[in-house]
C-alpha cells in the first residue's frame, strides 16, 4: 500500500474486539498504565513491537529497570521482556502495565495469574480486574479456614509467604449478629471499627474528653479470631462475634 494510502492509526482495542487483523498504518494504538490501572492510550510504530519499543512509547527509560506486562484476553499478565517482540493481534493484547521496580509480586484471582510491582496492593486495583456483579465481592481465599470478604478500600499485603489467591463469589448476608458487653446487636457491614463498636457498646453515653476505651474480641471471622483491638483498629466479624468493651475515666 503506498505510504500516502496509510492510515494514521490502527486501534488494537477495536480490530481484536471486532476479530479482525491489524490494517496497515503508521501507528497502533495500545492502552498503557504505569504502577496503578489507569490506562492511558498510546500509538507505537511497529504491529510486532518489542518490550523497549512500548515503554518508550510512554517516555518511560527501559534502562531504569522496568517490569512490562501485557494483560491478555484471558485476564492473565504475561511479562514482556524489552527485547521480546509482542505480536499485537495474536497474543490479543490491547493493555499493558509496567512497574519501575526490580522486584514483582504474584497473585492469583480466579485463577488467572497476575503480578505486581509493589508489595502493597489495593484492594480497589483487585476489584477493578475482577468486575464482580453487584451480588458479588472479592475474596481472600484462606487455606484452612473462612474466606475473607475483601474491602475495597483496604490494602492488601503481597509479601507474605506463598502466592495470594483472591476469588470472586456471592456476598455474605448483609446483617451481622454480633454480641456488645453481653448484648445482641447488628452491624450491615462485615468488618467494623474500634470506634464503631464503642458507640454501640455507649449508644446513650454523651462523648466524654477523658474517657479511654479497652475492648477484646472472640469468634471473629478474622484472623486471628480472638485477640485485642485498639482505636484505630478493625475487625472482621461474622455471627456470633463477641466484644467486651471497657471504659475508664481518667483525671
């Protein structure tokens, strides 16, 4: 095709989307995201370009030691070396995220296999690749015991031991029974605050500028399921979980 006839830029997106093959043209648009998922687009030369080619696309140096991968169909990461030619059409990549790091974390959700660049890692991130329904939440699959429903604001620590499986099911009922200083109460969401069980725990208490609060818990659904929590602090319950809470005035 003669150069004049070319197009400006082909979409990855839209030709494996419409199962068609890349068109000639000067340029390839691709989506790429750097250490979080906020794509951005980009437009490299080459249909079959190599790992170098797309980082510098992003004006990303690969000699500041990147981590390139391309997310395939399948929701799997596949690392991309900087010498590595990528097919666009055939291996079906349309996004690709990078980590300046020299050092990944693997995960695993729903069994596709996926990395990050930093040993934190947001829950919202994990939601964000998972899509789950409406009726569904992310969670921590814990061998030998409960599976953790997943928060999306909390964040999530990869540099544990072993690889972290996280799945997408159907929430937990959206009432909790729990058990305050020996009464029956109900909390809708399954990890609660220190702070919140102090108010159900004081319910017709003005706030008081001297009082500190002690509280212990059992039978929770986090681990480990019994223990102390101090203000600031959280706790995954389930039915049954039991808090004794303690005030003192001090003078």
């Amino acid at each position: 095709m003669p150069p004049h006839d070319l197009l400006d830029a082909d979409d990855a997106g839209d030709t494996l989307r419409d199962d068609q093959p890349l068109r000639p043209a000067r340029g390839y648009r691709i989506q790429f995201a750097e250490g979080d998922l906020h794509f951005r687009t980009l437009v490299v030369t080459d249909p079959v370009p190599l790992g170098r080619q797309i980082l510098a696309s992003a004006g990303a140096d690969p000699r500041d030691g990147y981590a390139l991968f391309a997310i395939l169909p399948t929701g799997d990461f596949e690392e991309v070396r900087l010498d590595e030619p990528i097919d666009l059409h055939a291996r079906g990549a349309e996004q690709f995220i990078a980590f300046r790091t020299d050092r990944t974390f693997a995960f695993t959700l729903n069994d596709r296999q996926l990395a990050w660049g930093a040993p934190s890692l947001p829950a919202a991130a994990v939601y964000q690749l998972a899509a789950p329904g409406d009726d569904e939440g992310v969670f921590l699959d814990v061998r030998g015991g409960t599976d953790r429903l997943v928060a999306p604001h909390e964040t999530l620590d990869l540099a544990g031991g072993g690889v972290e499986r996280f799945v997408t099911a159907r929430k937990p009922p959206t009432e909790f029974n729990i058990v305050i200083n020996g009464r029956h109460r109900t909390v809708t969401d399954p990890r609660v605050t220190f702070e919140q069980i102090v108010q159900l725990a004081f319910p017709d208490q003005p706030a008081e500028p001297n009082a500190v609060y002690s509280m212990t818990y059992r039978h929770a659904a986090s681990a480990p399921h019994a223990g102390e929590v101090a203000a600031g602090g959280s706790v995954q319950v389930k039915n049954g979980t039991v808090f004794n809470v303690t005030k003192t005035i001090q003078s």
